[in-house]
C-alpha cells in the first residue's frame, strides 16, 4: 500500500519536455473523447502531428473533444473518425476507411478505449463487455491496423492495460481449454465464471499483457514496431461512475487526475528510450515488471493459449484477420 501511495504521488515528466516532433506521422486514440484518451490526445496534439484521430464511439462528443483540443492546443489537425470497438463491423469499417483514407502508414496507435462494468452485461457481438471490449474489442483492432502500422518507419502499439492486472484472483485458472466460451456463458459451471466484475474487469486487463507480449514475439525482426501496455496508475475519471461508494471515496483521496495519468500513455507513444522495448509494461513512465503470473509458466501457456483463442474467435467474424496473421507475422 505504501508503495502504491509513493507512485500515485510521482512526478510523471511532461511529453513536451522530452518528446520529439511528431511532424508529419499519423496517431490514433480509441476513446479519446474523455477521460485519459482525452488528456492523451492533448499532449500529442502540441507535438505537431501530420493528423491525429480521435477513434470514438459517440460522433457528437468526439467532435466536441476535437474542438476542445483545437482550441487549447493551435492544433488544426485534429479529426473525429467513429468506431465502437465492441462491434466487429464497426472495427472492420474503421479499418477500411482508413485504408482508403489513411495515407498508407499509421506511426502511433492508442488503444486506450476501455470499460470497467460491474454487471453481467453483453457487447452487440454477444460477449461478456470486460472481456469483449478491453481484450476482444482491442485486439481485433490492433490485427486490422498491424499493416498500416507495419508501413511505417518507427511504429508503435500501445495498449492501455492496468496495475489491477497484479490482483488477478487465481490466475492460472486462465490457462485452460475454451477460456473466452467460458468467461462468456449464462450459468457459471464453478465458482471462478460466477460473475464477479471487478475480477472480470481485472481479468480483461491480464489479458492486455499477455495479448500483447504474444503478438510483440510475432512482430517480424524486419519491422521496428514496438508493442507496449502502460498501465496509467489509478486515475479520477468516468470509469469510476459504476464502481461502489467506497472504491469512489478512496479515489478521491488517492487518484491522480487523467492529466497526470495521461502522461504515462503519452510516454509509451513517443518517449525515444521506449523505441524498440517491444513486449514490455510500463508503469509510471518507465519499465516495470509485469505480474508473477504474466512471466510463469503458467502465464507463458496461457499466454499461447489466448492468442490462438482469440484468432479463432476474431477469424470467425472477420476473415481479415488470419489473412493479416499469415502475411504478416511470424509463427
Ligand atoms: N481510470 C483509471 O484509474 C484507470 C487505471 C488503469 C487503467 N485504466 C484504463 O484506461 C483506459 C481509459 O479509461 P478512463 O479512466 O479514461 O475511462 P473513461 O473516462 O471512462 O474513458 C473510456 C473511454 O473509452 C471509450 N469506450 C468505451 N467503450 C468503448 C467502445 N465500445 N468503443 C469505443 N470507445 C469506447 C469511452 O467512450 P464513451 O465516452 O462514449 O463512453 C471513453 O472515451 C481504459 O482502458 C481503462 O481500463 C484506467
């Protein structure tokens, strides 16, 4: 707890005092409309981007955001696309616009788009919201935008996961057949797929970590793409909103602002020291060891098992992805 408190207190560099110009490369952030995608945006909005786009479900509060940033930052470059990323065909059409709007390569994306839901609730898709929007949601992002990303000089994917990974009750339990049908069905067959949000939510945050160290060991060794989750510190924002009186009182007390936060992600996006520490977690704007779990056996097989689960899963609803896994990753 002590440590916990002496990070959230840290003094987090500003991007403006040690990033480069982001002159002419092309950045998208899920969920930018508010909270720490929001403050992100802001950062990377004085660095000059080529463009910067904001991914946001909501067109009208997307815009407001864009004019916001607009206006406290100068920048012009700023555009609103819509993209829900708990929609297979919505994750789908964002990609084909931006293969045809997109100018080829994508330098920089954020996935930062999340929910915490502490109730049973389903995506359009029909998955359990945690599991589909954080992991699903995201990943079948990241396929469909590894080959623009792959076009560009420096690339970075960064995934926006969480500290609450580290308090994964039984962890291991991950690691066996049908995980995401598991997590998925209406009547838990034990007590570990009884439906408990926080757990699930933690769980989707896990599945950040191990997901994307499972694609970073896939990156060809031609490719500079360096793939990264950032864990932001607990931050004061509207995914508080359904959390229990007691976890919003603590915040209040503890929390660091989105601003504050925001500059972690920010950090994994453009800080030149993360070029090339593919597969790493970062915390409070440097390297930071992943759970026990993430770096056991265990984790390393459920690891494995994940990323084929969700490929079998993604395949099914979008051919694209196997067609991209087979071009342009290695086995
Ligand atoms: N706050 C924290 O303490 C904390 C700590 C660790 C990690 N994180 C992670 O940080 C990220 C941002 O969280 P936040 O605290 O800034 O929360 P937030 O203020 O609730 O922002 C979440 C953003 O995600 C968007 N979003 C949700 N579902 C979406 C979907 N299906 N498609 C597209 N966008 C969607 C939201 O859009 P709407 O506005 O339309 O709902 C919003 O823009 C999340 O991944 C979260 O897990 C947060």
């Amino acid at each position: 707890m002590l440590k916990f408190l002496q990070e959230q207190y840290r003094t987090l560099p500003l991007p403006s005092t040690y990033a480069p110009s982001l002159a002419g490369k092309t950045v998208i952030i899920t969920g930018a409309n508010v909270g720490l995608g929001f403050e992100t945006a802001k950062h990377l909005a004085t660095l000059h981007p080529g463009r910067l786009i904001l991914a946001c479900r909501d067109p009208k509060k997307a815009q407001a955001a864009v004019r916001e940033i607009q206006q406290s930052t100068g920048s012009k470059r700023v555009e609103a696309w819509q993209l829900d990323i708990s929609s297979n065909s919505s994750v789908k059409a964002f990609a084909e616009k931006f293969a045809k709007e997109g100018g080829g390569k994508l330098d920089v994306l954020i996935e930062n788009a999340g929910v915490n839901s502490p109730k049973m609730d389903r995506t359009p898709d029909g998955w359990e919201k945690n599991i589909g929007v954080n992991h699903l949601g995201t990943s079948h992002l990241a396929f469909r935008m590894l080959p623009f990303l792959l076009q560009a000089p420096q690339p970075r994917l960064v995934i926006v996961a969480s500290a609450v990974h580290y308090f994964t009750k039984q962890p291991e339990l991950m690691n066996r057949a049908d995980l995401l049908q598991s997590l998925n069905k209406d009547k838990p067959a034990n007590k570990f797929e009884g439906f408990d949000g926080t757990q699930r939510y933690n769980i989707s945050k896990t599945m950040n970590v191990l997901w994307a160290r499972a694609l970073a060991k896939r990156i060809p060794s031609s490719s500079a793409l360096t793939v990264t989750t950032v864990a932001p510190g607990f931050c004061i924002s509207s995914l508080l909103r359904d959390q229990s009186i007691r976890l919003r009182i603590f915040a209040s007390l503890v929390a660091r602002t989105t601003e504050v936060g925001s500059r972690t992600i920010a950090h994994a996006a453009v800080a030149p020291e993360v070029q090339g520490k593919t597969g790493v977690y970062l915390s409070n704007c440097e390297e930071a060891e992943p759970s026990d779990f993430v770096i056991s056996k265990a984790g390393a097989e459920t690891e494995a098992k994940l990323w084929d689960e969700t490929l079998d899963v993604l395949g099914k609803v979008d051919p694209e992805v196997p067609r991209i896994v087979q071009t342009h990753l290695c086995n």
